[in-house]
C-alpha cells in the first residue's frame, strides 16, 4: 500500500509533464516566428528555433512536427488577420453606384495589416511575409493556398463588383500591384533615409495615404467604363463620305 502512495504523485507528474504546455508552445512558435522572418526559412534549423524558445529539442517536434508544419502554424497563428479583413469586408455595402464602395474595399484589405504592423509581434511577422511569400518555395505555395488565395479571391471579386465595366482578368492585375504596395509599406525601413528622417517606417499615419494611392492607382490601370467603346471608336475606319480628296 505504501508503495501505491508513493507510486500516485509519480504517475501525476509523468501525466504533467507529457500534457501540452501552452506557454511552451507559444515560446516555439514566437521563436520560429523571429528567426523565420530574420533569417529566411532556409537559414534557420529546428535546434535553432528549440534554443531560441528555451526548450528541449525533442519539443519542438512533439508540438508542430516538421519545420514545414511549423512554418504552416506560424501563419495559421496570424489567421485571425485575415479573419478580420475578410469581416471588414462583408461589411461593406456592395454598391458600384457609390464612389467611396472601393475606397472602404481597400480600407478593409489595408487597414487591419497596418494595425496588426504596429505591434511588437507583429512586426516579425509582416517582415516574414515579406520575406518568404515573394518566393515560389514548395513551403510558401502552402501557405498561400491555404490562407492568402481565399483571401485574394475574396477581395477581387469584391473590387470587380464595384468596378463592374472591367474584367476580372484586369481586376486580378490591380490586386497584385494593390498587394505589392502593402507588401513594401509593411517591409521597407528606406523611407526614412529617403525622407532624411521625416517619416517613420510603416507608419500607422500612412495608412489613409496608401488607401488614396490604392484606389488612384485601381481606377488609373483598370479600363474606364466606356473605354471599350472609345477604343473602338477610335479604331473605326473613317466613313467613306467624310474621306478627304487625294
């Protein structure tokens, strides 16, 4: 019996210490999400990460498994930023025949990244989507499938709504373009030598002045409506009673 006694506090703590830790899983993928973005996915190892974080080796594996799956539940992590977009959106009301229906589009795509930036942790993370979803990684087309392609579809058809007499061919240009301004505004510190220090890199400030430079640059590359029309017009031979004489 006494050996029973003894054997019961032991048996609870081998139960405590193969539970999941939650503040030793957050500290893995904190790690994994700094070294990721400073050193890209190929310049750092899962001992790296385990040391980083402060665990055993063994835990990082026993957590997220490979570092492929860790690089997936980084960005799986960060979901509820897309979340919030794609909720800012649905609150919109779809009305081409409003002026301002693609400024709030973009307001929604903008807006929740630039306050996401703004915090500690999320400056890691804008700097690792940055830096490893330009690049057509077997790792990065997952994450982009799984997450940002929804999104991206999501926010195209709500532009090519607003904007009905294009395409959605021309519509999926602008987003690229659309996406590369956010992309560098989120990654780029060179504004503030450029600026000889007068403005601060990602700026909060910024975001209404990228939402203008946005929409600008949407209306200025998609076709106006009616251009079909005006190309035509202007391709249309001359009648033959308006000819001038040789």
């Amino acid at each position: 019996m006494p050996a029973t006694r003894k054997s019961a506090p032991a048996a609870a703590r081998r139960k405590s210490d193969a539970a999941p830790r939650p503040d030793r899983q957050q500290a893995i993928l904190l790690a994994a999400e700094r070294l990721l973005a400073q050193r890209g996915y190929h310049g750092v190892t899962i001992r790296q990460i385990a040391e980083e974080a402060g665990v055993p080796l063994a835990l990082v594996a026993y957590y997220y498994g490979p570092k492929q799956d860790l690089f997936h539940a980084v960005f799986a992590h960060w979901g509820h930023t897309i979340e919030e977009r794609l909720a800012a959106l649905d609150a919109t009301p779809q009305d081409p025949a409003d002026p301002q229906t693609l400024t709030r589009i973009i307001e929604a795509f903008v807006s929740p990244v630039i306050r996401m930036r703004s915090s500690p942790e999320g400056q890691y993370y804008a700097q690792l989507v940055g830096r490893e979803l330009a690049y057509n990684s077997e790792e990065a087309e997952r994450v982009l499938h799984d997450f940002f392609d929804p999104l991206a579809h999501r926010f195209i058809d709500a532009i090519h709504a607003a904007l009905p007499h294009t395409t959605r061919a021309d519509v999926a240009w602008g987003y690229q373009f659309a996406l590369g301004a956010l992309l560098h505004h989120l990654v780029d510190t060179r504004v503030e030598r450029l600026s000889r220090h007068l403005n601060s890199a990602s700026d909060p400030a910024a975001a209404e002045r990228l939402v203008r430079f946005i929409v600008g640059g949407l209306r200025a590359a998609l076709p106006d409506e009616g251009s079909d029309t005006k190309t035509a017009k202007k391709r249309s031979p001359t009648p033959p009673n308006r000819r001038q004489k040789p």
